[in-house]
C-alpha cells in the first residue's frame, strides 16, 4: 500500500521578520517611539549598582584604614568639625527631596498628556543647585580647616577628613554630571525612565554615604 507524504504549508515571511529574527526586535513604529523610550537595555539598569557597590567598598576600606591607623597612632590629634559640614548635610537632604518630588513629576509628563503635566525640569535645575551649594559648602569647610593650620599632611586625623570628604565630593560632581545629562535629555525629550532612576539612585546613595561619614568622623576624629 503506497504512503503519500503531504508537504508541510509554506508560510510566507514579510521582509520585515525575515531581516530581524521574526519581528522579535521590530523598530516600533512612529506611534510607539515614546513607549520605547520608556525602557533601557538591561546593562544600563544594573551598571549603576555596580558603581554603588564599588564606591561602597572603596569607603568601607578608608574607613577600616582609619580605625587600624588611630588604633595604632601615638600621634593622633582630635579636632572639632566645621559647623557648616551640618548645613551641607541639610543641603544634600533637600536635594535628595526635589529629585524625588522631581522623578514623581516626571513620570506623570511622560506617561500622559503634555497638557496635563507642567515641565518638571525645574526640579531638577533646584536639585541641581542644592548640589552645587553642598560642594561649595565642602570647600568653605576645606577652607576653615586651613585656616586653622589643617593640612592634609598635618596630622593622620586631618589626612583621613580631607581623604573622605574630597573622594566623597568628586562622586557627588559625578552624581551632577547625571543630573545634567537627564535634563538635556528631557528637554530634548528622549529621556528614558531608567536613566532618570539610575541617577536618582545614585544621588541618594551619595546622600546615604555622606550622613554614614559625618558620623565617622565627629566619632573618630
């Protein structure tokens, strides 16, 4: 008895699905650009954890070298903090505030109407400012310290606060270069969600890490 084998039915593929692995990374069209935009490749989502975690354990070791080095140090010498490091802590608080409130704004301008949503760009430009005025803040205090005959070779304990707040205050310039690069996105009006979180993040991570240090140091020095 003859056995008649059937063809399997040819399927026809656009051009589009048979250029990209069948339509699994179309380009959306013109309509849904917005909604891409919305999303970043994995690797820029999680790059910014990998920072926090690096400074994290470059500050866990000056502080271990700290507590070995005063441990081991005849020669230590205590001084009183410069009062405004406390005004630059209100100051970095704050910010961490209008990024928020900023962040909150932003989400609405993007997922809905523009007409319904005013521009929040000025947050970030009062977030901006705040940032700038804790730098500012730390030289005045680099300043005092000077005036006072601290050095940073002065003495270990001198060392150790110019060796954490000025590492600490390079980050946070970092933390303004992301807060400029996520307004001239939005104003260019290509800011994707995650980009705007991961500067968020970091910026509150800097505000964690400076409250963690001030401690350190009103304790050990």
């Amino acid at each position: 008895m003859a056995t008649t084998v059937h063809e399997p039915p040819k399927r026809d593929r656009s051009p589009e699905q048979a250029g990209n692995g069948g339509g699994k990374d179309m380009v959306p069209a013109d309509g849904a650009r917005g909604v891409a935009l919305d999303y970043s490749p994995p690797p820029s989502s999680t790059a910014i954890w990998v920072v926090m975690f690096a400074v994290a354990m470059m500050f866990a070791a000056f502080t271990s070298a700290l507590f070995v080095r005063k441990g081991s140090s005849m020669d230590w010498r205590t001084f009183t903090l410069p009062p405004i490091l406390y005004f630059n802590t209100l100051l970095l608080a704050a910010s961490s505030i209008t990024l928020e409130v900023s962040r909150r704004r932003i989400a609405t301008f993007m997922g809905g109407p523009r007409i319904q949503a005013a521009n929040p760009a000025r947050w970030l430009y009062i977030t901006l400012c705040l940032g700038l005025l804790f730098v500012a803040g730390q030289y005045v205090a680099w300043s005092q310290l000077r005036a006072e005959g601290l050095y940073l070779a002065t003495n270990p304990s001198s060392s150790f606060f110019y060796l954490l707040t000025v590492t600490h205050a390079l980050h946070v310039l970092g933390g303004l270069g992301g807060l400029i690069y996520v307004m001239v996105k939005l104003n260019k009006s290509v800011l994707r969600r995650n980009q705007l979180v991961a500067t968020a993040r970091y910026w509150h991570f800097m505000g964690i890490l400076w409250v963690y240090l001030l401690l350190l140091l009103a304790i050990k020095l």
